[in-house]
C-alpha cells in the first residue's frame, strides 16, 4: 500500500501475534485498512519483514520471537510502546497445532506444548498490555479461539482443549479488566491457510459443502471481525465468544 493510498491515522495502536500470515496478517490487514498502526509477532523474521512490506512500513512494525517465550512477551510491548507510544489493542492468535491422532494417545509433552503455546502465552501478552497501557488508558483484547474448544474435535483434541481453555480466559480477563478493558474471543471454523491446509487439502470442495453458507472462511472473515471487536462499535460487548463459522453449526441440530 502506497502512502498515498493509506487511511487516515486513527490514533489507535494494536498488537497483534502470530501475524506474519494466514488469520493473524488478514486481522493487522483490517485494522491497517481502517487507520491503526500495528505491531506484528512471530517466528520466522523473513516473514515478518515481508508482511511489514506488504502492510506498510510506515505504520507496520515487527518483533520476531516465539510467543510463549516471556522475554519476547516483554520485547513485543516495549517495542509497541516505544515505536507508537501506546498498545491499544491486543489480539492473541499466535497458535500451534503439531498433534493429529485419538486423544487416548496423545503425547502429554506435546499437551503442554500446545497448552504453553496457545493459552499461556495470551495471558503473559494480556498481562503485559495491561501494565504497559491499557490498565491505565483502557482499550480491548480479542482472542483468537476456535469451533473445536466449543464442541468436541475428534483428532485434533489438545487443540480443541487449549481453545476451550482460551474462551475461559475471555471470560476471567474481561471480570478482571473491566470496566477500562473489553475482552472477547472469535471462534473460526476452517480458513484457509496454511495452518488449516491438512483439514481440507484435495478435499476443499467436499470440505465447502458442509458449510450452509458454501465456503470455507478466509482470513479476512475473521480480520472483518477483529475489527468490530476493537472498535466503537462493540463498546457494551464484553466477555463473548463470536462464532465464525459459515454456519457450520447450524448442521449440529437433530434431523
């Protein structure tokens, strides 16, 4: 995007995890488009430089570390606070996946690791928002959950438990943060990224007509609504998990 063609300045600054691609780039993507300067994390440093380059340098940053680390925790908010002045907005999507088999099997190592990964690094993110901004200046905090931690998820079960365990976490930082903070979480079905790509690769077709609404998602479905959380337009909207689905659920009801 050319400078030309940037939005005004809103005056709100966001962080975002996990955002050098897939659901976590379509969400800095909108908030970009409306006016926010933004704060990327992730992994992998090529990646980020490349999403900063396609998002705008001029209002893009990035800190590269893994999100369950405490210290790159601390780095990505100092970053934020030191490049922009403020954190407005913290969205959670950083999220790891490596198991697919029978919960009876599964590795209790890798629970951990997804448990550490998934849950445990939003709340130190959370935390540190909290003293570097927001528990002063308020602003809001969207965490990226999913369909499996509201019903059962055959295969994917330590997944499905750690966004189970991310929705519950909603619920106990917007009690505490309140009235200065609102926090809510997004529920996706299947988007495309690479992330999801194992759960429709070959099949996406087959996997698309499941859905009433005839696709699977797209990161901008949920960037769309990461964007309405952290706005004005959700100011009486606390503690609640949007389901983001296509429909899918409505397929849940007895025939």
């Amino acid at each position: 995007m050319s400078t030309a063609e940037l939005p005004a300045l809103s005056g709100n600054v966001a962080l975002v995890t996990g955002a050098s691609r897939g659901i976590g780039y379509g969400i800095a993507e909108a908030l970009v488009a409306r006016g926010d300067r933004v704060c990327i994390t992730g992994r992998g440093e090529d990646a980020l430089k490349e999403a900063v380059e396609a998002l705008g340098s001029e209002r893009v940053i990035y800190v590269a570390g893994k999100a369950h680390d405490e210290a790159h925790q601390a780095a990505a908010v100092e970053r934020t606070m030191e490049a922009f002045g403020r954190v407005d907005f913290l969205v959670n999507n950083a999220g790891t996946n490596p198991v697919f088999g029978p919960i009876a099997e599964l590795d209790l190592n890798v629970a951990r690791k997804v448990f550490e990964t998934n849950v445990i690094s939003a709340l130190g993110f959370a935390q540190q928002t909290w003293k570097a901004w927001q528990k002063e200046n308020g602003g809001a905090i969207v965490n990226i959950a999913s369909v499996a931690g509201v019903s059962a998820s055959p295969f994917i079960g330590a997944y499905g438990m750690s966004k189970a365990a991310m929705v519950n976490l909603t619920l106990q930082l917007a009690h505490e943060f309140a009235p200065k903070v609102r926090v809510n979480s997004i529920a996706p079905a299947v988007v495309k990224t690479k992330f999801a790509q194992a759960l429709y690769e070959g099949r996406e077709a087959e996997a698309a007509a499941a859905y009433p609404l005839g696709r699977l998602g797209v990161p901008e479905d949920i960037g769309g609504a990461a964007a309405f959380l952290t706005s004005a337009q959700s100011d009486w909207i606390t503690g609640q998990t949007l389901v983001v689905d296509g429909g899918i659920f409505l397929n849940a009801g007895v025939a």
